[in-house]
C-alpha cells in the first residue's frame, strides 16, 4: 500500500469533483474496491493506473482551459490606445477588452431579426458601431507610438 500516494489521490478525487463511483467506472473496477481503498491506501497495482488517470484529467483539462484562451497581436499603438482608453476608464485592459466584447455580443444579438441567437439573417453589419472611430493605419509597425499619430495616418 502507497499511503502517501492514497492522500494525494484521494485529495485530487475531492477537488476534482470525483467520487468512488466515477473514478471505478474510469479504472474498472468496483466502487466498493475503490471507496475501500480509503482505508486500505491504494494498492501498489493499480499506483500506476491512478496516476496516469490523474494525468490524463490533468491534461484534459489543460487542452479544455486553452480552448477558452483569445490571442491579440495588436501593434504598439493600437495596444497604447485600448490601454489607455482601459486605464480612463478605470479598469484593466482585460476588463476592458471583455466588456468591449460582450457589448458587441449584445448588440449583434439585439439587432437580430427574430430568427433567434442562431438566425440566419442578421440585420447587423460587423463594424457599423464602431465606423466613426478612426482605425491605426494597416502600414504601421509596431514600434509607432500613439503620439506620432496624425490625422492622415488613420483609416
């Protein structure tokens, strides 16, 4: 018996919502087997199995968090602008750029013609919100800096 290895897999059982049941069904085995090894500490046999469960859950849950994950490459000035719009407004970039999000979310939906979330004719054209805001010109490089900005630089 591993009991140092039982803590530890019975600790991660518990802050991973699992129960004896489900980590049976995972192993097969019976859950009576795998609610005594409680008491009795994993056996050395199934150590191996444990820890690859424990590793794939872990891994699942890596590939499962990165899926949520939103990559920017914005360019100097344009992260200068939404930092500073973000910090005016007294909130975070993150805070700031989620929010930015979900009003867009809400109002493409809002703007939807009763055919649903999932319709298939929006009356929203991507961009008409925003059109009177000046867009960083597509030949900037990433060391512009938002003070060399002029008038004529923008789209």
């Amino acid at each position: 018996m591993e009991k140092s290895f039982s803590a530890l897999f019975f600790g991660w059982m518990e802050s991973n919502g699992f129960s004896a049941r489900d980590v049976a069904k995972l192993l097969n085995k019976e859950a009576q087997t795998v609610f005594n090894w409680r008491t009795k500490g994993v056996p050395k046999s199934q150590v191996f199995a444990c820890q690859s469960l424990m590793d794939q859950k872990e891994q699942e849950r890596r590939i499962e968090s990165a899926k949520n994950t939103l990559v920017l490459h914005p360019t100097y000035a344009q992260f200068s602008r939404w930092n500073k719009a973000a910090l005016e407004s007294g909130m975070t970039i993150e805070d700031w750029a989620f929010s930015g999000m979900e009003m867009m979310a809400d109002r493409y939906f809002a703007a939807m013609d009763g055919k649903g979330a999932h319709g298939s004719s929006p009356r929203y054209t991507p961009g008409r919100e925003t059109s009177h805001i000046p867009r960083v010109a597509k030949n900037r490089t990433p060391s512009d800096s938002p003070s060399d900005l002029q008038s004529g630089d923008c789209e």
